[in-house]
C-alpha cells in the first residue's frame, strides 16, 4: 500500500469515528537518519490516535534474522535472547549503531505525542 493510500483510509476511517492506530518500524535493512526523519514526519500528519514505534527486531528462523548474521549487524556483546525488543535492539549497522536506533525510536514517539494535534 502507498503511502496517499494509506492516509486515505484513515481520513475515512477517522471521519468514520473509528480509533486509528499507527504501527511504525525503524531500522530495517537500508535505514538511515533521513528515512527515519522521513518516517516521523508521514506519522505526524496523519490522524492516529495513537502511534507506536518499534526497532525491527531479527527473530530466529526469519529471513531478516539471516541477513543480520550474514552481514553482520549484531550488537557486539549482546545477545538476543537476553534483550527486551521494545526498548533495546541486538541491531548495530554501520553508519547507524544501536545507540541511534535507540535515540530515534524514543524521539519518534515523543514527536508524534507533541505535535500540533491534526485537524
């Protein structure tokens, strides 16, 4: 689904009385600041009720989780097993380490919980 679609839906949707949800992942393969910057800005300027932002999490046995040993992309030291996906990530890409995935998550969120609130 594109993305003027989507905001369609939940402008029908919202006019419709019905609560809207957002759910945003940040750090898939090929992130970077300014597609996360990008992202924030798309979640601001739809009518959601409530928005979540979650860093892409590698379980075992999925795709996702063999490109991130393949490349590499683990966090030095940490193991999976032992992190809370909901407030931490095992990702560590280069250019964008865990430190900021961590920082963009909880910035997004606090974005979107003080934007103007939409018309």
């Amino acid at each position: 689904m594109n993305a003027e679609r989507a905001r369609q839906s939940l402008e029908w949707a919202h006019a419709a009385g019905i609560k809207n949800w957002g759910y945003f992942i940040i750090g898939l393969p090929g992130e970077t600041e300014e597609t996360i910057r990008r992202t924030i800005a798309f979640s601001k300027s739809l009518p959601l009720d409530i928005a979540l932002f979650h860093i892409a999490a590698p379980y075992p046995g999925t795709p996702f989780f063999q490109e991130v040993v393949k490349n590499g992309w683990f966090r030095p030291g940490v193991r999976w097993e032992e992190v809370d996906m909901d407030e931490s990530t095992v990702l560590d890409y280069p250019g964008l380490p865990a430190e900021r995935l961590e920082y963009w998550q909880k910035r997004a969120f606090r974005e979107w919980a003080m934007r103007p609130a939409p018309s």
